[in-house]
C-alpha cells in the first residue's frame, strides 16, 4: 500500500480508501448493498491490516446509519484513532419534514457536524466535505462557516464533491481572501470509461494542488467484467436496481475489451486492471473502493500489487480517449506556437 499527501497538506492518506456507502441500506440505499455491524467491522479491520488508513463516509449514507455502523466498527476492531483518517460529508437531505435538514447553511452545517461526530463516536473529523452544490446557499456563509469548523478543532480539513471547477476556484479565492481554512481536496467520479474529469477538473487540481479523491472506480461494478453488452448482469447486482453513475456504455465495453485480455494475461480480475490504470494516474491521491462481500474487498485491495506496462497504459489510454471538445483542441492547436523556444538563424 503506498501513501500520498492530500493536497497541500502534510497529511499522508492509503491509495486506497474504504467507502462506506454499501453500509446499512435504508431507503434508496438499499440497492448499494445493505451490510449488516458484523460485515462492517470485518471490512474496517481487513482494510487497515492491509495498509488502508483512509475510510469516507457522509451523513446520507442510510441516514445516518453508515456513519454509526463505522463508528461501531472501530471501536469493536480497536483501530487505534491516531492512525486512521476518518472522511464524512454534508449537504444532502437528512429530514424531508424540516426546511432546514439539508444544504450548506450555517444552521444545517453546524447541526450536522454534531450529529456526524456523535454517531462516529469522534471528538474530530479528519476531512469534512461538502457532498455537491447547493445553489441557495452564499460561499461566504458556507465558508466562513467550514472555517469555524476548522478553528473548533471539530474539523481537521475541507474538501468538497461533485463541483464545477469555476465554482472550485470561486471558493479558493474567497478562502485566500479571508484567509478562511481552504478546501484541501476534491472528491469526484473518475474511471477510465468516465474521463471527462481530465478537461477542467484535473488542471485545475495541478494547479491548485489539491488532492483528488475517487468515487466509484469501477461506474457502479459497469467495468467489474461480469456486466455483458446487452445489459445483463449478476442477480443482484447493483447496477441491474440502480443504473448509476451515468455512464457511456458503448465506450465502456470497448474499455472493458481492452482490458480483458491484459487482466487474463496478468491473472487478475478486470475490476483490479480499472483500479490500477486509475493508481497509475499522479494526479490521483485515492480511489475509494466500497464492497458487498468480503472477497470483492479482497479483490480490490489487490489491485495496488498489479503493475501495468507502458503498453498496457497506452492501449487503455487509447481506448478510453476523450473525444476532442472545445476550447480543448484550440488550446492544444495554440500550445505549439510556444513548444520550442524562438530560435534566430
């Protein structure tokens, strides 16, 4: 298991990190898996012996419930606190019957803080984000706010998901002017046959140096291998309830071609060759991996031990290109009037 910064912290978080999204399975989160305590702590225990310091949850997750079934799981496994980050996050609905039981308010974010630490069992929360865009609610009261968070000690660090990147830089720059806490990383859906990350996102990460944090590698078990053309896949399998995230599918099984014969050629699953073309990525901090069985957990962790060849990255790269978009092909037309430096004969 190998250790990146997040960031521009000193912080080093496990390339992979443990989601707890399958944990529970109250209401729609049913169909993500529905593990029960014993499951949970079996997978929070197997996942730190194997290195994973690194666990993200959020308070939507079954409402509440993954939360508290991950707080059960380190007390029952004995993890010690100084050596695990915990990850949690906020904005979603948590009360249909209360106005105020969801988005970036001062009021809803200061509420759900206490709440997440409590079923935690947590006196802090290493990276608290924010779970999307709420377009009600001013970036200087959701950021002032964070950064009394921060100031509490309740709150280590921020971060942020599933946001465009002008609204990613609108943030940074009223934290740089406050001289508010910043928001360190950004948790966004990212797979090989999902790279749309790499047009904005991605060098806006570079540049601002944040880390970038994974969420479903493998598009809700699409490039698992065991999904076939026509849609079909194993019974109970999440995708064939809940067809989420959207994804190419075409594009996808074209990947999954590419990807199949290198993963028999190395002896691993397909699942382990998406996870390892995503840790060969340097401007990837970690890929949360969340898992039904105990032996998909196991197949997961796996994947830090496989190495790609510059072929294989090549024919997965090649495969899973992005179709040129603009401004993108203008910019990279633009880009050769500066590839060599000027040059008098």
């Amino acid at each position: 298991m190998r250790y990146n910064l997040l960031g521009e912290t000193g912080l080093y978080v496990s390339e992979l990190c443990l989601g707890t999204m399958t944990y529970g399975g109250q209401g729609m989160w049913s169909a993500m898996g529905g593990i029960k305590q014993e499951d949970v702590t079996v997978q929070v225990k197997t996942a730190f012996d194997a290195g994973i310091n690194f666990f993200d949850s959020a308070n939507v997750y079954s409402f509440g419930q993954a939360e508290s079934m991950l707080g059960a799981a380190i007390k029952i496994a004995g993890l010690p606190r100084d050596e695990i980050i915990i990850a949690t996050k906020a904005t979603g609905i948590m009360s249909e019957q209360q106005p105020n039981g969801r988005g970036q308010s001062r009021y809803h974010l200061m509420n759900e803080i206490d709440a997440s630490l409590k079923r935690l069992q947590l006196d802090h929360i290493d990276l608290y984000q924010l779970h999307g865009f709420d377009r009600l609610t001013g970036f200087e009261e959701v950021l002032s706010t964070l950064n009394d968070l921060v100031r509490s000690g309740k709150v280590r660090y921020i971060g942020l998901c599933n946001m465009p990147a002008w609204t990613i830089m609108k943030a940074l720059a009223i934290s740089d002017k406050r001289d508010w806490a910043r928001f360190e990383s950004v948790q966004s859906y990212y797979t090989i046959a999902g790279r749309d990350l790499e047009r904005e996102i991605v060098p806006l990460l570079l540049d601002q140096k944040l880390g970038l944090m994974v969420w479903s590698p493998l598009a809700g078990g699409l490039l698992s291998g065991k999904y076939q053309a026509d849609g079909k896949g194993p019974e109970g399998a999440r995708r064939t309830k809940f067809d989420f995230p959207v994804v190419d599918k075409q594009r996808a099984y074209k990947c999954i071609d590419v990807m199949r014969p290198i993963a028999d050629r190395l002896g691993v699953s397909v699942a382990q060759i998406a996870l390892a073309w995503l840790l060969a990525k340097p401007f990837v901090t970690t890929v949360i991996i969340g898992a039904k069985t105990h032996e998909q957990l196991q197949d997961n962790i796996a994947a830090t031990k496989v190495k790609l060849t510059n072929d294989d990255l090549n024919a997965l790269d090649g495969v899973s290109q992005l179709p040129a978009e603009y401004p993108g092909w203008m910019l990279a037309l633009q880009g050769q009037y500066r590839a060599k430096p000027p040059l008098k004969e």
